[in-house]
DNA sequence: AATGAATGAGCATTCATTCAT
DNA sequence: GATGAATGAATGCTCATTCAT
C-alpha cells in the first residue's frame, strides 16, 4: 500500500531518534509511528542494528555528497577548501541530528556489527578533510606533522562543536553561529605555519 | 547499619557505570552490588534519574577537585595552567569513560529535570578553563577576543578527543597519547598571538 | 514450474526435520530452503498441522517399506522375523530421529485433528509384528497367550528403547548396539515356550 | 498474600503441562493460570528451564519415595521386589503423567542445564532396580549377563508402555491393567533362569 | 531504616496465517 | 500457481517502581 516503507521506516526512525534520543528507541515505537505493526519493519530490516546500519549508510552518503560540493569550490586553495569542510561539517551535524546521532555517537558495541567494508566508505568522509590538510601541507601553507594525527584532530574538534550543541551544553550567552565560526577559526589557526612555537 | 547507605550506593554506582557501562546498569544491579534490596535505594534517591543527577554532581565534584589540583602547581603560567587544565580533563574522561559519558553525554530528555541550580555548579569546572585563559589574555600571552567564546571552543575541542576517543572513532594507527598531545597542542596554538592572522 | 511442489515441500521438511529438529522448523524455513514462498506451502497444506500429518503419513509408509523388506527375507522363520522387525524397527527409529518424534511422540493434542482413517493406515506397521508374533504362536515357537497384547508388549519395549536412547537417558557407559541388542533380545526371551531357550 | 506461591507455581505447571503439553507451554500462560502476574514467577525461578527442574526433582523425589515403599516389602525376594519396583514405576507414570513428561521426555536439549548434581539424585531410583536386578543375579534366580544393562532394559521397557498408554497410542480394545502386566511380566521373563519358569 | 512481594509496561524477535493481486 | 505485504499473537525476560509491613 504504502509506496516505500522502507523509506518511511528510514524516516521515522531519524525523526523519533532526534526527540527521544537512541536509548529509547524501539521497534515498537517506530511501528506505532509509522502506523504499521512491528513484525512490518522485520521485512525490511533484518533486525533492529541492521535499520541503524542502514541510516549510518545514508547520513554518511548524505554527509559525503555535502563535503564533496565543497571540494570543487575551491579546487586550489587548500586552506579556504578545509575551511569550508569545517563549516559544511558542522552544519550538516546541526541540520541533521537525528543522522549525526546514528552516525558518530552510537555504541561502539553496537557498531562492532557493522560490516568492515562499509566503516571503509564511511572513511571517505575524513579522507576529504586529509586531503586538504595534506595538500595545505605539501604546499607549505599549514604547518602539518603527521597528517593522519592533525586530520584527527581537526575532526575531534568539530565534533566537540556538534555534540555540545546538540547537547545543549554550550552557555547559552554565546551566539551559536560565532561559537562555530571561533570554533573551526581557533582549529585552524593550530595549522598556522609558524616561525616560533609557542607550547613547549 | 550502614553509616551511609547514600554514600555506599554512591560508590557502587559509580563502579558499576565504570565496569559495565550505563546501559547495563539497573536498580537491581545496584542493589546485588550493595547487598541491600532495590526498595532501600528509593529511600535515598527519589528514582533513578535522581540517582543518576547526584552522580553527575560528584563527577562534577571530582572533575572539579581534579582540575583545581592543577591550578596550584602553575600559578603564575596561565599557558602551562591551561595546558594542565587540558591533560588533567582528557585524563578523567578516559579514566572515567561511563562516568563522563553520565556527565556530560545524557541525553537532554534525560537532563530536563536536571535542576538548573546545578547546572552552574556544573559549570564552576568551565570556570577554571575561562580563568586560564582570561588570565592568559591579559597578560597578553594569549590572543583571545572573547573569553567566553574561546573557552568554549577548548572545551568543545577537548571533549570532541574524549568522546571520540571513547567511541573508539579514532584512526587505530594513530597512538592516542600522541593523538591527545596533539589535540591539546593544536587547541592552544589556536591561542597564538601571532603577527599575522591566516584565515581571513 | 516445480513439477510436483507438495513432493519438494515433503521432501525438504522431512530433511529440515531430521536435521535441524522439530522444535526450530518453521513454515518460514521450510520455504526458503525449498525456494518459494511461504503463501506457496499453503497451496498445498492446510496449515501446519495438515503439513506433518502428511509428514505422519509418509514416515509410516516408509516405515512399512523397510518392515516390508524384512518379512520376505524370512517368510518361514517367524523368530527371525520377528527379531529382524525388530532391528530394523528401532534402526528406523534412531536414524530418522526428529522423524520418530513426529511420528510417535507428538503431543496428543496436535493428534486430535489427525483422520481416524489414518491412524488405521499407520497401525499396518504395528500389523507386521502381529503376523510375526501370530505365526510364532501357532507353529509353538513362541508362548502367546494374546497377540494382540503381546504385539503391543513388544512394540512399547522397542518404542521404550528408541525413545531412551534419542533423548540420551541411556547410561552413556552402556555400548548402544549391546543396550539395543540386549533390548531386543529380552523383550523376545519373554516369548520363550518354555523349558526351550530360542534365542540364543 | 499467597501463602506458597512458589508451590501454587509448580502445581499449576504441572497441571498445564498434562492438559497442553510442554511445547505450548509459557511463563505468560502460567502466569494466568495463577492469577499472578509473569514477572512474579520470576520472583520464584531463575528461568523457565530452572521451574522445570525443579519440576523434575521434586517428580524425581516423588519417584523415589513410591519405589523405596517398596523395598521394604519385599526385602529377601528380588524377584518381587522387581515385580513390584516395576509396577509402581508404570503406576507412578500414569498418575503423574505431568511430572513423568517432565522427568523423562524433555529434550537433551533443555536438560543440559539440568546441573550434573541432581542428575546424580535423579539416578537413585534407577537404582534401586539395579539393585534388585543385581541381587536377583546373585541369588540365582535371575538370569543376569550385565546388571546395568539388564537394569536400562528393564528400564526402557516400562517407559515405553508409559509413554505409549501416556500418548494413547495403545490399541483402545486392549485392557490397561491386562497391558501393564503384561509388558511387566513379559520383561521380567526375559530374566528368566532357564528351564524353571518363575513369574508364574 | 529496610524489605519481600508484586506488577505493568516494555523489549527484540519469531511465528503461522491471510489476503489482494 | 504463486507471491509480497502485512499482521496479531506470542515468546522469555528485564526494568523501574510501588506498597504493605
């Protein structure tokens, strides 16, 4: 009857996740929501991980094709291509909790079932951000180490952003958008080729 | 019998959460744990949020004894303090991966009846950070425009490493001393004030 | 497309049967392993029920064809008949395990709705001891006071024996051929026309 | 408020068990059967295996008490004591039909949980017939190659006509009591010293 | 201060079966 | 003949919580 329940399950799910959050998350309460009865999700999902598997796979796509737009706006300058990534990052965490929820703050006990070669397509993600961070390296414009440990780090940091605001835990005095902008500002800024270090 | 039966669940629940993990833990649990029935808890915490809010306090507590041990050694330093400050902070939230996430990963369903009161004692451990770095700021060792602001950015890059590092997201090629040395690195140069301002 | 799908549906239950046991089969299973779809079983069987009647039927009828077999290797020799039933009886029974348990154990209630017609087709089998044991009592090489009786007396140890050792209750320091062996032979020595030994 | 749930659980079980079988049988059905909710059974048994255990031991127990009966009675003479031993038996499995299904007919399956402790108690009354089966060989009077064997065929012999009257699978025209006795002396015969005939 | 007894709601999952096509 | 979509009922079990004592 329904068109596509698989795409109604999809959805659902990501909508219930953002209000309730993955703890309370059921099957039960997805059918209800969906208006259909449990047994109706098995036939699309396997069981209740391989739902959450399928909703990491489209955030993570999702996710890819935002940070790939940006890739090609600034094919050239490394520095403005990490900028912009940061920024896509963190809104597309901001616009889509339901996703970025599933995506990165899920178990890692429920993630151990995750298939091995999808993790390898969920990579593509950082490798964007490697990319720039190395090519910035290569041309000498950001002062990079280990390029895998500075990736990491830059990630780390937008994903501190991501959660505290969607935690709410941000003071609430702060302005959210120049909390993210000194946020990916401050990160980058680490990169700065520098004559004279300054930590020890 | 027991001097402080509050206490002892206290404790034990803290362990456990440690041990096992929140989403294993029950009030049943808990009870076995401290050989008292699941009834004695509800004289001492009202449900289990309850219990779960005065562990948050603790952590808060301990996080706070934690970071104010550091604030003693470097009195004068405000960059050594801060970098103090973000060891010490990774440190416990390593140390303590379920009680961290208790603390500060919740789900805000889960914190609504959180009373705001305690919110700000919560914030007393942000409190330490901000002083850091103002102090920093005035004596013109660090380049910061908004204190507020720029606390915030550490913390959310420093809690983006610990929560990515429980998650266990991080590269495993990538050693995680030197993946939090980094992290903290990289949030301090931010602070650099540098000649020349990179990103426009 | 499938020439005779009832015979595949048999076919494959009965293995799914023998291997997998009674508890864990399904209509579900049964027709993934055969191909088709579970509404397509139906086409063929009522329900459930209806399926393992048929199995019922199918597992007496084979049943008869290895007793069968027995009865033309030793038309003269009522004794070595009855023996060779016998062995091939509790054979039958220990090789087609989930089988015997469908045929001979399941719950009254599940029986109730098996055709009496039926059940007269199943007793053919108990029909060829009764020959065997008969004949014995009218050549004097067997001491029958009741056929009837001693066919059943007969049947219940073999059926005592089969059921003892699927369930593994048998002391397992017991050799399973001597117990089964032992078995026959005692049930048979209580048919001994005294004061004449028969088996020896 | 009930003064012996735990009993009131086990009684009802046992009765459920001989009206729907074991295979129907669930902690939900029991539950209402008691008028009790199902978390309450829960309250008594650690799990549904460990209800049916208890179930067996006290069967087990029961057992044991109606064959010790009659030890005493026949003291110096193996050959009744047998007699009787086996009767009991037969008796005892037709009056308890519920406990007899869960005693000996349960799947290995669920009794490898059954701890190896009670399997030790549970072997007494098999004993008991070895007993009688030894000290008859002793005697003389019994003609025994292998007493544990001759005892498991015994053994297997009344279970059979216990599970057959027990399923109504004996042929209806045929008189219970006259099947019972029959299938006992039928067994004991096989014992017999030849040329003297002793059941008389 | 402490507890044993009890429960309703919930969980993921499986099942036999139905029905429109 | 065959099926995909759908479901109600059921399963064992766990949980936080309550209440009378």
């Amino acid at each position: 009857m329904e068109p596509d329940l698989r795409r109604l399950i999809l959805d659902t799910t990501r909508h219930l996740l953002v209000e309730d959050g993955y703890a309370s998350l059921s099957m039960r309460k997805i059918a209800r929501a969906i208006g259909y009865s449990a047994t109706s999700i098995y036939l699309h999902f396997e069981n209740k991980d391989a739902l959450f598997h399928a909703l990491i796979d489209e955030g993570m796509d999702r996710l890819h094709q935002a940070l790939k737009a940006v890739e090609k706006v600034h094919p050239d300058d490394p520095i403005a291509r990490l900028h912009a990534l940061c920024r896509r990052y963190v809104a597309f965490g901001l616009e889509n909790p339901e996703y970025y929820e599933v995506m990165f703050m899920l178990h890692p006990q429920h993630m151990e079932r995750y298939p091995a070669e999808k993790y390898r397509r969920a990579r593509r993600n950082l490798d964007l951000f490697a990319a720039a961070v190395a090519a910035g390296g290569a041309r000498g414009v950001l002062a990079v180490e280990d390029a895998r440990v500075a990736t990491s780090v830059v990630w780390s940091a937008l994903h501190g952003a991501v959660t505290l605001l969607l935690a709410r835990r941000v003071d609430v005095r702060i302005d959210e958008a120049a909390f993210i902008e000194a946020a990916i500002r401050h990160s980058l800024r680490g990169f700065v080729p520098l004559p004279e270090p300054v930590i020890s």
